[in-house]
C-alpha cells in the first residue's frame, strides 16, 4: 500500500483537508538524526490551512455522529490489518524518521496495532445507566438514564518519540467515538503520523472528512487551541507548550500528557542483578527519549557500590549504533540541540561533583548511554527532566529518606520499587504522588490497556483507551417523566 518510501514523490508528505489530499506550495526537508539522510518533504502550512481544517471537521460533526458504531469498529479493525500488513514499511519509516533503532520501531508498531485493537472492542462499552430518581424523598419515579456523546471536533497535537502509537492513542478513541478530528503531529516525525492518517482516510469504512492532517510548529498550533471550534485538546509534549496551551484554550475540554523525572527505589532487599538489568534499559530505551524514561535511582546506602558496578555493567552491555541494525539498542538523539543539552547537563553535574561511571564519550558519534554516580538531591540533574540517555544514582540512608526525595518533585509520572518487602510494597503504593506505580520493575513499564497519566506537572486527564473515550465524549443525561 505505502512502498518503502524510496522515491522523491514518496518521500512528499501531503496535507489531509479532510478527505482532500493536496500537496502544499511550501515545503521543508527533513533530515535523519542519525545519518543526515533525506527523508520527508514536509509541507509548511500556515494559521489558514489550519482554520480550514477545522472549519471542515466543524460542518462535519453531525454525519460523523451519526455513523453506525458498527462501522466506526469495522474502520479501526480494517486500520488495524493495514498497519499488520505494512508492519516493515511502517518501522522503516520510523527507524529513518526518528532513530528508533529497527527491533523497537516493530514493537512500536506493534503496540500500535494492539491499541487500535483495543479501542475497538471498548467501543462496545461506550454507554450509559440508568439512575433511579426516586432514591431520595425530593425525588419521583421516572425514566433517567445518561448516555456518552461525540463531543464534536478534537484537535491532537503529538510528539517525536512515539509517533506511530501516540497517535493511536488519541486519534483512534477520537474517530472511534464519532468525533471529528484535526491532528497535528510534530515537526520532528511528521512521516508515519501521514502514513497512519493515510490509512484511516483511505480505508473503505472511514467516515468521510472526519480526519485532516496539518503540520507546523507554533503558528499552527496556537491558531488550534485558540479557535472557538474544538471541543477537545490533546496534547503530550513538554511542561511549557502544556502551559501555554492551558492560557490559550478558553472553555474546552483539555488533556495533557507533560514530562515526568520518574525514579525507583532499590532497597536492600532487592534482587540487585535483576534490578541493574532493567534500569539499564529503563534508562536508555528510546535513547532515554520517554516521559517515564527512568532518570533518577535511589539506592539504600548498604547495596550502593555493589548496584553502582553493576549498572555499570549492565550499560555497558547494550549496542549503541545504526537503528537499521536487529541488535541495535539505542541509536541517535533526535537532533544537535538535544545532545547539546545532553551535554550540559553531563557537565554541570560533573562540576557539581558527580562522577560519570559509564558513557561520557560518544560511541560512533552517537551520544552515549550515561551513568552519573554520586549524585545529590541538589543537582539540577535530578531536579528535572533530561530526556536524553543519562541516568543517575543517589545514595540514600533508608526508605524514608528516598521516597521523601522523589516526591519532592513538581512531577509525578511514574515511579517504582525494587524490594522483596511485603509491607515496604504496601507503604510504597500509599506514599508515592504519582500517576502510577510499578513493584520490582522499572517506572518506563508502560502497558497500553491500562490508564496512563500523571499528577502535578506532569499532567491532567488519562490515556489508554477506555479513559481517551471518556475523554472524547460528553455525558447527556436523560430524564422521561
């Protein structure tokens, strides 16, 4: 269906005006993080296309209502068996799009796959209840009942690091409900957003004009937020565009997936080879590109040297190199700015008295998978959110001590614990401000089906299918006396 992109005119993403498909005068090249190749020509849209797109899915909400749910589930299965027939083409595209070394770009896809899936068979659930009105002595016996509507035009707005699945995440409950969506994923991985699109609108199920594409950076997307049409915003990207967004929005309906600084706890009751295994990866997946990439590792003070070498170990196992190879773990950055940042931070800790006990020299030109030891509270390193492959490691006295430190945090994503401590499980679960929490695993274990979201600045609403459907529709509640 899509080929392997290996052609100028496949390379050219076009704009979706619903179901319009138009090649835009404006282009901009996009370059490979990893080996500086050609990959997309991306079109330069401007405030009015995006006016235009939403203009279109407004007098497109009432016929996308009022198509069978029957139909919207046949359109997200057919999307689904698209994406299972194209799955290499769908992992190429993110292995040149984003660095996503080969084995995890398939995964992804995968993942994808699983969560159209999902939303599917949640759509057989998506109703109501009836409410007995008499359950009071003011009230009188009738026929109450409330139901779950389309809320009308959702605008998503997506990131770099899981372009094909986060997309899914929200695109998928927003049709799948009968809404009418815009999305606009971002500059960095517009490719496989297009293609994912381009297989919703070209399926033969799909509710005309309900989903249109555009793309650009803060021009388009503040033109979004700020019109009066949408309904719904759902955003994941970074704390300040979240902010931003929360100004400019008005009276709508908002979901934001933010950043986190998620963090474990390694008591001395742990399975400590276990535990250096999966934060190393935990650490560095994605090149440490995720909102619960595990940044901060708290260690009891008896185990520290032994986990401290073993972490060590453990990082220096994983294959850094070309994402089109099946063992490659990690690859490249997204971009020059984010292995300057990288950098920094390396730096700043350093001075600050940290020691580096793995990475700190680039592997083929790639930035490295980086273990900072010897870490403090007061380093900026651990005060917020690095997205990049460096992980560090405190010394802490006792549980007391580490769960007061990652807590004291303005984000709460994911956090976890490494222990054999029954009652330290439970005291866990009750002590954490976070989103989720994960028991002998890494805060990254991220599963589709369940709801994902954080608390304090990491954001507000829930992810994961059954809860976007919530967050697509609106209650209507019914009274027949």
């Amino acid at each position: 269906m899509f080929g392997l992109f290996d052609s100028h005119d496949d390379i050219t993403i076009k704009t979706f005006f619903g179901s319009s498909e138009e090649i835009m005068d404006e282009t901009e090249e996009k370059f490979s993080p990893y080996d500086n190749a050609l990959v997309t020509i991306v079109p330069k849209c401007t405030a009015q296309d995006a006016t235009r797109a939403l203009k279109i899915a407004q007098e497109n909400t009432k016929s996308a209502s009022q198509v069978p749910l029957s139909q919207r589930i046949l359109w997200l299965e057919d999307v689904a068996h698209t994406l299972q027939e194209e799955r290499e083409a769908f992992a190429l595209a993110l292995a040149q799009e984003v660095a996503k070394p080969i084995a995890f770009a398939r995964i992804e896809v995968d993942r994808c796959i699983e969560t159209i899936r999902l939303t599917a068979s949640e759509l057989v659930n998506l109703s109501g209840e009836t409410i007995p009105t008499d359950v009071m002595p003011s009230g009188k016996q009738t026929l109450a009942f409330y139901r779950r509507e389309p809320a009308g035009v959702v605008v998503c707005i997506t990131p770099f690091n899981f372009p094909l699945n986060l997309v899914a995440h929200k695109i998928a409950p927003a049709l799948g409900a009968g809404n009418c969506v815009v999305l606009k994923p971002t500059p960095e991985a517009t490719r496989t957003s297009y293609m994912l699109a381009k297989a919703f609108i070209h399926s033969p199920y799909a509710t005309k004009d309900a989903l249109s594409v555009v793309y650009g950076d803060v021009e388009v997307g503040s033109t979004l937020v700020k019109s009066p049409i949408p309904r719904v915003i759902s955003f994941t990207g970074s704390v300040p565009v979240g902010k931003i967004i929360t100004t400019q929005a008005g009276i709508k309906k908002i979901s934001l997936e933010l950043g986190g600084n998620a963090a474990t706890y390694i008591d001395e009751s742990a399975n400590l080879p276990l535990a250096a295994e999966r934060c190393a990866f935990g650490a560095f997946v994605n090149s440490g590109q995720v909102c619960i990439s595990l940044q901060r590792i708290y260690v009891h003070r008896d185990i520290y040297q032994v986990f401290t070498d073993l972490m060590a170990t453990e990082t220096q196992k994983l294959k850094v190199g070309s994402p089109y190879d099946d063992d490659t773990f990690m690859s490249s950055l997204i971009n020059e700015d984010a292995i300057s940042r990288a950098k920094t931070w390396i730096a700043n800790a350093k001075n600050e008295g940290a020691r580096v006990i793995a990475g700190d020299s680039d592997i083929d030109g790639i930035f490295p998978p980086t273990v900072m030891a010897d870490v403090t509270d007061d380093m900026e390193i651990v005060c917020e959110e690095v997205f990049a492959p460096i992980v560090s490691l405190v010394s802490v006295d006792s549980y007391e001590e580490a769960i007061e430190k990652m807590n004291n945090s303005p984000y709460g994503l994911q956090f976890s614990i490494f222990t054999n401590d029954l009652s330290l499980t439970r005291r866990f679960i009750e002590d954490t401000q976070s989103g989720g929490v994960v028991i002998n695993d890494i805060p990254t274990l991220r599963f589709d089906v369940q709801p994902y979201g954080g608390s304090k600045l990491s954001g507000v609403g829930r992810e994961g299918p059954k809860w976007a459907l919530e967050e697509f529709t609106e209650i209507k509640s019914i009274v027949i006396c």
